[in-house]
C-alpha cells in the first residue's frame, strides 16, 4: 500500500462504534510511527476531512459535509433515481431506497420516506449488511462469480458458527435470486418489515439495487405479483436511465 492509501485509509477508521481516534491509537492500527501518523493527520486536518479537538482527539471534519452536498447534488444514479423513487413511493404508499456497492460494501444512498415514517435500522449513509434482506441478496445475485467468490471467507467467518447455509448453499440462492429477477425478504434485519428488491444497472453491469420497505401485515394485503412488478419496472427505468445517461439538471 503506498503512503497516500495508508493515509486515505485513516478514513475508515471512523465509524459509529469509535467516531474519535488518537494519533497513537491510529499509529498502531495502521502499522506506522508514530511522527507518520501525525504527518498524515495534519494533511488530513488541512484538507478539512478530519479535525482536531482538545485532547489530541481526532473525527471526521467539515469537508465531509461539504463532498456529501455535491454527491447529493450531482451524482448520476441519484439524480435519475429521485423521481423513479418518488412516483413508486406515492404509487404503493411504501418506503424506497437506492443502494450502491462499492468494494465489499453495500451503501444505502438514497431514500424516499412516506408520511408514517417507518423505524428502519439502515438508513441514507450506513452500510447495509452485506448477506442480510432482499436489499443486499439481489446485488450479489449478479455479481460475476470471481467477484462473488471473494466474500466466501467473510461470509464463513460471519457465519461458520451458526447454524444457516454453507457458502455454497447461500451461492444457490443467489442463482436463483437472478433467475427471477427480484428478491423478497421478511424480517430479516427489522422485525414485521417486509423488503422487495430488484437490480439496477449500467450497461448491464451491477450497480445496486431499489428497494421498497413496508410492514409485512401490510404486504400481505397487496397483490404480491404486481407490487414486485412495480419494483422490478422502476429499477429498470432507472437502469435504462443511467444506461443512455438520460440524467436530469440538479435542482
């Protein structure tokens, strides 16, 4: 790893679970000195992606805020998403959501909220569990098998000590998963929250995925054929969108 990607991966550190870090604690994480780590921050801290408090504690600065605006306000897939996202959500009266994979990580960027409001765990900004709800499934569904068999060891690790499928059984869903184009789940992160998923494309590459949310004694009251049709359809509109790069002007 060169010097500017282990500076880079200072970033990640922050999370949730420990959003302030110290110079020695990212010294040893990173494996470097620690006058390298106090290099790399000072960078860090110039280009306003971190900051420093009082107590030589160190979190995520300004300039974050600054890259999500721009992101919010000219990013392809959310640009071309919104009204896809807004018609489908006034349509079933249900919660929609945009994901995105990058790496080996699965990021919900984008959602339209109904009225009601549901408690959903993962939300705009937070990673979605990469093996768990329809959300998730129906990308890894079609990724290519070499990039698909990279998570194998993530997925035992997680897994290798609970009782649920081999990786080669979790892979067979998946295939059947892009044989039918959608994927349904039921509580499998948020308890009575049903999801329906379906991909979303460039080129028919992968991109992620739209979602619709909605309390599952609610689902069981909709034409379960057509309200997947409608998620299914909107995601391929954003896909045909993205595709002939038919993206609308920022607002």
């Amino acid at each position: 790893m060169s010097s500017f990607a282990k500076m880079l991966s200072i970033i990640d550190l922050f999370s949730e679970e420990k959003p302030v870090w110290t110079a020695e604690e990212i010294a040893e994480n990173l494996g470097v000195s620690i006058p390298t780590a106090y290099r790399y921050l000072k960078e860090l801290c110039q280009s306003g992606l971190l900051a420093r408090s009082t107590g030589g504690l160190y979190f995520l600065g300004s300039k974050i805020i600054e890259l999500d605006y721009q992101i919010r306000t000219s990013d392809p897939i959310m640009l071309a998403g919104k009204p896809i996202m807004q018609a489908l959500r006034d349509k079933a009266g249900s919660e929609i959501m945009l994901s995105h994979i990058y790496n080996d990580r699965i990021l919900i960027i984008h959602e339209e909220r109904t009225s009601e409001n549901l408690m959903i765990s993962f939300s705009r900004g937070r990673m979605h569990p990469l093996f768990q709800s329809a959300t998730s499934k129906i990308i890894l569904a079609y990724l290519p098998k070499n990039q698909l068999d990279k998570f194998a060891a993530k997925y035992e690790a997680l897994y290798a000590s609970k009782a649920v499928e081999s990786w080669d059984e979790f892979k067979a869903k998946l295939g059947i998963l892009r044989r039918e184009g959608f994927s349904i789940s039921h509580g499998e992160i948020d308890t009575n929250l049903t999801a329906i998923a379906a991909p979303v494309f460039t080129n028919q590459q992968i991109r992620g995925s739209l979602s619709m949310v909605m309390p599952t004694r609610r689902y069981e009251l909709f034409n379960k054929e057509k309200i997947t049709e409608a998620v299914i359809e909107a995601a391929q509109q954003l896909s045909d969108a993205l595709s002939r790069n038919e993206v609308p002007e920022p607002e």
